[in-house]
C-alpha cells in the first residue's frame, strides 16, 4: 500500500522508501498499481 502525503509530491513505497512523483512515472506506477490490484 501507498500512502500519499497532502500537498507533496513525496509518496511512500511499500518498501518504506520514497520517490518523488514525475509525469513520466505515472504510467509505470499505474501498471504496477493495477497488478498489485489484481493479485490482492
């Protein structure tokens, strides 16, 4: 799960770490998030 902080760009991995959010993540991060859906 992803937690994602009001006002920033910072988002939590599941892994604790953090990566800052980029227009061109936002497909790879939506493919992974639709994966991560289906096996849950």
């Amino acid at each position: 799960q992803e937690l994602a902080m009001p006002g920033k760009d910072w988002r939590y991995d599941s892994h604790g770490g953090r990566s800052r959010l980029q227009a061109t993540e936002m497909m790879p991060v939506a493919k992974a998030w639709a994966m991560s859906s289906m096996l849950l």
